[in-house]
C-alpha cells in the first residue's frame, strides 16, 4: 500500500472508532428506557388514582379534636443533603401514557445523562420524599424521544425509596435552552421533567421542554 492509502485507512479507522464510541454510549442511555410489561401496565394503570377519586396524603392530619393545634409544615430536605453518589440509580420513573420505565440516576450533568435520566442535585430541589420540587432531566434523542406526547392530566409515577409517587401533569411550555428559572423551589410537592427541544433537532437544540406535574398519592 501506498502512503495515501495507508492515510485513508487511517482516517476510515478514526471514524469507526469515533461512531463506536458515540454509538455505544446512545445505545446505553437507550437501555435506560424501558418498555412495560403487559403485567407492570396493569399494575400501574389499577394502582394509579383516578381523576375522580384522587386522594392526597400530603400534608394531611387527623384532628383529633377542634381544638387541635394545626401541624408544621413538612421540612423540605434539599438533593443537595441526600447522602446518594453522583451517578447511582436511584429511582425509576413510570409514563403510563406511553408505557415506558426510566431508570433515574443521581445528578444530571453530562456524565450522568449519558446514562439516562438524571436527578438534579442543588439546594433548591429535592427527592420525592424531601416534600418539594423533584427535577428530572433526560436527552431528548435516547430516553425522552416521546415526552411530547404528554398532555395535561397525565399521570407520572416515581418509585423512590421502597415508595411511590403519583403525579399529574398540570401545564407544559417551551422556554430558551440557557433558562435556569425553572430551578426553584416550591412549597408543593411538584415534579419537573426537562429535555432539549425540538424533538427532531440534529445537533445542539435552541429550546427546553418543560412539563411540570403536582403530587397526587403516596403508596
């Protein structure tokens, strides 16, 4: 072989070791995201409240008395407390609505969302049990390819800590891919769940879409 020969099979090597890498870590993230049984769809559909016979233990005290003193409220313990290593798994998130199961794991930098879904660590968010704002983020071209299918009223469902959380969507929008605004804190237990936006982008996208959900139940 020639010197220009040797030179393109050089370069053809660099590129399938460049796409094998590439490839190999969006097949994980893809992994993440898993496809319910036909058992765990009937699990979660008849374990899920419905709209007319929501029930919320949140919060909620039985008076024993109408003198009774009303309870503190909840002491909200920020992600940023939690004794979890940046990059376990954490929980799982259910989407009844399009059947999936995402494995969530702690953080939600680069790293981590290479993974798959990712929780937010700070001091202005929480686990589900840290009575506040919960904030999953996820990549839109390996495990939130169909959140855009969400509507109001749909339910989202977080096992976390041997319990699970029963959530239902409440509103959605697009905002700009460097707005930090939706990192707050809440005074109702609320779930976030963000990706980049469009759907169907190539490359880096110009917007985040952000659906926001309160707490139904706990179980």
């Amino acid at each position: 072989m020639n010197k220009k020969q040797w030179i393109g099979l050089f370069l053809i090597v660099i590129g399938l070791t460049i796409f094998s890498y590439y490839f190999l870590e969006w097949y994980g993230a893809r992994q993440s995201a898993e496809s319910l049984t036909t058992n765990e769809a009937k699990h979660y559909e008849t374990s899920t409240p419905s709209k007319e016979n929501e029930t919320t233990n949140i919060n909620q005290t039985e008076t024993k008395t109408e003198t009774s003193l009303q309870p503190e409220e909840p002491v909200q313990i920020p992600t940023s407390k939690v004794n979890h290593q940046l990059g376990d798994k954490v929980a799982y998130l259910i989407i009844p609505k399009i059947q999936k199961k995402y494995s969530v794991y702690w953080g939600a930098d680069d790293k981590v969302l290479k993974k798959g879904v990712g929780m937010f660590v700070s001091d202005l968010t929480t686990t589900p049990s840290g009575n506040g704002h919960t904030i999953l983020s996820g990549h839109r071209d390996t495990v939130f390819t169909e959140l855009g299918q969400l509507k109001e009223n749909d339910q989202l469902i977080v096992e976390y800590e041997n319990k699970t959380y029963t959530y239902r969507i409440n509103k959605h929008w697009i905002t700009d891919s460097e707005d930090r605004t939706v990192i707050v804190e809440k005074s109702e237990p609320t779930l976030t769940l963000t990706t980049c936006y469009p759907f169907n982008y190539i490359g880096d996208a110009p917007d985040r879409y952000i659906i926001e959900a309160s707490l139904l139940s706990i179980h």
